[in-house]
C-alpha cells in the first residue's frame, strides 16, 4: 500500500501541475496526465460549500469558480466525508432552490420526490447507527433498496422532462446523483467496499448519457452563439472547456465544427434559449435576450459536470479501498471534520508516495 500523508493545504507543487496540465483533477481526485496514476486525495469539510479559493488553488478558473461555489449545492470532494446526515442536509438545501423558481416552474417540479428521499436518508441513517448488529444488515440493505427506487424515480422524472425542460432536468439528475452517492456510502458502513464500487460502477454507466445529454442540450441547437461578440472571453472559455469536456478535441476542431452557423440568419432569428427566461416570464425575442442567458446555461452545465465528476471520484475512492486492503473507518479517520475544522483550512490533500494504478477505472 502507497503511504499517505495528510496535510492541510494545496501544496505549490499540485497547484503548479494542474495549472502546467501535468496533473488533472477529476472531483476529489488528483492524477497524472499521461499515465492517469493517482498522487493525492482531497477531502473537504462538509458544513461548507466548496469555497472559491480552493477551487482556484485547484486551478479553475475564477469565472467557473464563482459559479460552482455560488450556483448550487455540489457533492462532496470524498465519499469518506458524505455522511448520509450532509447528504440529507444538502438535499434540504437544494428543495429550497425549488423556491426560487417561477411559480409555474414549481408546480412542475415533483417536490414529494424530495420529501421521500429525506425521508429515506433518515431511515438508512437510524439503521446504520442501530446497536442491533444481527439485524443491521438486512435493515441497510433495505434502505438501500429503498434510495434505489428513490433515485429511479429522480432518472424517470428527468426523461419526462429532457427535451423540454433542462433546468427541472438538470435539478432530478443532481438528486440522481446523490442517490447514488447515498447507496455507496451505505454498503460501505456496513463493510461490502466492492459492493459499493459495483453500486457506483452501475449507477455511473447509467447516468452517463443522460448527463452528456442535458450538458449538450444546455449548450443550445446552435452553440456558436457562445461566440458572440457580446459574451464575455471568460464565458467564452467556460464554454471551450465544457465542450472539450464534451469531446475532447483541439480549438481549432471546435472551431470548424460551428462554423456553418456563424453567419447563419435562422440562428440570429430564431429564439433558441427559452429555459431560463421562463424563469423571468418571458420568451427570448432578441438576439441579445438569447446571449444574455448564456452564461446562466454555462452555470448549470458546470455544476452537473463537477457533480457527475466527483461521482466518478468516488468509485475510484472504493477502488483505492480495496486494493489497498484499507478499512473504509481506517481510511475515514486519516482526515475527519474535527481535523479540517481545527486547521480552518476546510480542505485535507492524502497525498501518496507511489502513484497509484487504478487499472480497472478509465475516465
């Protein structure tokens, strides 16, 4: 097993690599570029937000950085550090954005769904935390069946929903996604790691196209709006990454790729964005009106993108776990809330002296 050594801090020398493309991170995890080896683990505090400075020393940039800290409720940085009370307080978090919306828009919205999972996260937690060790496991295992149909209704939900309304979609994909995340975790309090990575593989499989699809949908019909002269250079650089997130391809590529709708007269006259002006009770008229809801696509697309990412990083966090033969408390023990509240720095780097080769994940 590579030994770990925990320090509270982005060093200068994980700083520098992701900033030179030397290292990537993919959620909590940094690995090398060229071979994928893992180096570090980051752990976040989980009565806070992601705050903007981290995500700066992790080398995002301030305009993405300020939309993820600001623009919803994320997933934690470690599966180590989601308990199933942070889930359940963050799915409280997000049924208050609900609020937030038109009142057309809530009634779309089936906030009982919300109201179930809570409901199920508070029943696994009792389980979990029961002293009746003969029946623990059984009662787990029916929790977890019970957050499976919880976010089997979230995924069923969305598809009504994708080619209609991505914004209501993007809200049922990210309680998808902490579904999946509150069934890994369950398996690993009751000690089945491989349980909980076969859970994530799964769940992983399945989401992916629905993510790539909301992610695409979000950037509109005709993208090469994002290259009006009115949107900012750096929306316009959110939106490069995103798409090479997308499809991973050269500038030049994505260039050509939009090309035929950069003078295209249908794209300067047809309203193309309504999602987010029904937000405002309007339909986009203008050309301008559409720009300008831009950077408000970019956002929700960010935020489904870190979240789906960090789902990733969690099923190579349980296959770390077992081949290195770790314990899931031994490994929750190595940076705990207590320790990251005492360093005020709300972050802990698990750095490992031997990369590791986590042959059986491919980003």
């Amino acid at each position: 097993m590579a030994i770990q050594h925990v320090i509270f801090h982005i060093p200068d020398w994980i700083a520098v690599g992701l900033a030179s493309g030397d290292l990537r991170r993919v959620g909590g995890v940094i690995m090398r570029a060229d071979n994928g080896r893992v180096v570090a683990w980051l752990r976040d505090l989980t009565t806070i937000a992601t705050p903007i400075e981290l995500f700066n020393a992790l080398g995002v940039a301030t305009k993405t950085a300020i939309a993820l800290a600001s623009g919803g409720t994320l997933l934690t940085l470690a599966l180590a550090a989601a308990s199933l009370v942070d889930i359940r307080n963050r799915v409280q978090r997000l049924s208050t954005q609900i609020e937030t919306l038109r009142a057309e828009l809530r009634a779309e919205f089936e906030q009982d769904r919300d109201a179930e999972f809570i409901s199920s996260l508070r029943t696994a937690n009792m389980v979990l935390t029961s002293s009746n060790a003969d029946t623990r496991r059984d009662n787990a295992l029916n929790a977890i069946n019970r957050l499976y149909k919880v976010q089997e209704n979230f995924i069923s939900n969305y598809e009504k929903l994708r080619d209609s309304n991505q914004v209501l979609g993007a809200h049922y994909l990210n309680r998808a996604m902490y579904a999946a995340t509150s069934c890994a975790r369950c398996y690993l309090e009751i000690g089945e790691t491989r349980s909980a990575r076969q859970s994530l593989h799964d769940d992983l499989k399945r989401l992916n196209p629905h993510i790539t699809g909301i992610v695409t949908a979000l950037m509109g019909k005709h993208p090469a709006l994002f290259f009006h002269k009115n949107i900012e250079r750096g929306d316009v650089e959110r939106f490069i990454v995103v798409q090479n997130w997308l499809e991973p391809r050269g500038l030049m590529d994505l260039i050509e790729s939009l090309r035929e709708d950069f003078w295209n007269e249908e794209v300067q006259q047809t309203g193309l964005f309504g999602q987010i002006n029904r937000l405002r009770g309007s339909a986009p008229r203008t050309l301008q009106e559409r720009v300008d809801e831009l950077p408000e696509h970019l956002t929700l697309a960010e935020l489904i993108i870190e979240n789906y990412q960090r789902l990733q990083s969690f099923e190579m966090e349980t296959l770390y776990l077992m081949q290195a033969n770790l314990a899931f408390d031994d490994w929750q023990a190595l940076a705990t809330d207590d320790m990251l509240q005492e360093a005020k720095s709300g972050v802990a780097l698990i750095e490992l002296d031997v990369p590791v080769n986590l042959s059986e994940f491919v980003v």
